[in-house]
C-alpha cells in the first residue's frame, strides 16, 4: 500500500481505487531534480499498487499548470542532464510498465516540460482559462519528448508550426487537433476529472492494462506483427487478461444482463 504525501512539492490523497497527484510548487509549479525523483517514486508507486487503478496529475493554483524545467534551478546547480527519478521528467515520460490510466487536470499555463508531462498523460482535460506552448525553440533548445510525440498525436503540419515556432495555443485550438478530451469552467474541472476516473475505475482493470501495453508497445511495429502478437498471447497483459477471472465474468455478466464486478484478476 503506497504511503501517502500530505505535504512538501508533491501531495497525494486516494478515494477508493483513485490516486489524486497534486504539483505544488509556488509561484509556477517548475520541476526541478528534487521533484521529478519524487513524482517518479510517486508514479511507481502507484503502478505499483494493485489497490489503485487510475491517477489524476493537477497542480495548485488558478495561474500556472506547469511550465517545466525550473530555469532557476538551473541556474543554481541542478544539470539539464541531472538524475530525474526512476520515471525521467516529472516522473511519467520514462516509467516503465506503467499501464493503469493517468489523467491531466491542466489549469492555467503549461508549456514547455508542463506540457509534455501533460502529454505523457491518457487523457488530457482542460479550464477554459488553460493555454499552451512549446517554447523551447525561442531559447534555443528542443522539446525533445514533445518532439517525439506531437507529430504522432496531430497533423504533421500543425505539429512542426508549434514546435518551429513556439508560439502560445489556446484550449480552441487544442480541442481542435484532438490534444485536449474536454474543456471546462476553472470551477467544474476538477469534478468533471473526478467524474472521469472513477468512470475508468469501475472499468475492467486487466483490460485497461492490456490496452496501454498494445498501445505502447505497438507504437513502431508493422500492423500484422503486432496483431499475432495479441492473437499469441505474447503481450504479458493480455496473456494475463485472457486467463482471467475477469474474461469470464465479462462474459456471465452479460449472459445474465448485470453489471460485472471486476476484481483484476
């Protein structure tokens, strides 16, 4: 059972199977070393945690997100190149076997690192007051994961426009390209979140998992080779997921026309 943080840069609390993340880092929730190894061991932790299926990352305050790398920091000593954690930035981008859902509450601005750890998440819902940058080029540096990313998630074109030039993007606009699920008031995003998780907690955990892993681990195989590879049974998860309990309870519960109770077995 994963301890919980009340306070320091990262709090967490859980309601039944849902791990809430809160970033809270005065003035701008910048990530410096310290942090991101702290929400990596928060993130393995929860992946590894059978009592908790789904995680919500938000941050404190109306104003900022996240706007990544605290240049601050940097300027005191913390490397660029220093050790993030066990999950890299923000302790997300890099965790590996993490295949339980993670949802973003993005509020304010996030750019930059804020928004890759953003795009690190499953889903991404947003206030109406949220707006978005890859501003990394205006000083002369690359959004390395966002770089990798945002061609795969919009259109080609639209991506290399945010990224060869940085310029800022509303939450229109990213509903628009698909980054964004929803768009919210500042007052109804966390509910609307909270309503979100716990309609993934009540999911079929197993098949949750095996869906991150096919999607993750597919991401650059051809089509076919992919495909025989779940009909083989040679994900880890869904070998798992087919000699459940679970797959037979899908199966009863709609045989007899109930809900099923999944017990992630």
């Amino acid at each position: 059972m994963m301890q919980m943080r009340s306070d320091g840069p990262v709090r967490t609390r859980a309601e039944g199977a849902i791990l809430e993340v809160t970033l809270d880092r005065p003035k701008a929730n910048a990530i410096d070393l310290a942090t991101s190894r702290i929400m990596g061991d928060v993130f393995r932790d929860f992946r590894d945690d059978d009592s908790l299926r789904v995680a919500i990352l938000r941050a404190e305050g109306g104003k900022f997100f996240c706007p990544g790398w605290d240049l601050k920091a940097a300027a005191e000593g913390d490397a660029v190149d220093g050790d993030y954690g066990v999950g890299g930035f923000g302790g997300l981008q890099e965790l590996p076997h993490l295949n339980k859902p993670v949802i973003a509450a993005v509020n304010g601005i996030c750019c930059g690192g804020g928004l890759e750890l953003a795009l690190s998440c499953d889903l991404i819902l947003a206030s109406d007051n949220a707006s978005f940058a890859l501003p990394e080029i205006r000083s002369g540096t690359v959004a390395d994961a966002a770089t990798l990313k945002l061609p795969k998630r919009i259109p080609y074109h639209v991506a290399m426009d945010l990224l060869l030039t940085g310029r800022w993007f509303d939450t229109a606009e990213a509903l628009q390209w698909g980054l964004l699920k929803e768009v919210t008031t500042s007052e109804d995003l966390l509910p609307r979140t909270w309503d979100l998780a716990r309609l993934l907690a009540s999911g079929p955990p197993l098949v949750h998992a095996a869906i991150k892993e096919v999607v993750r681990e597919a991401e650059d195989m051809r089509f076919q080779d992919a495909l025989n590879r779940i009909t083989k049974r040679q994900f880890e998860t869904v070998d798992r997921l087919y000699s459940s309990e679970d797959l037979l309870e899908g199966a009863r519960a709609f045989a007899e026309k109930r809900d099923p109770v999944w017990k992630g077995r």
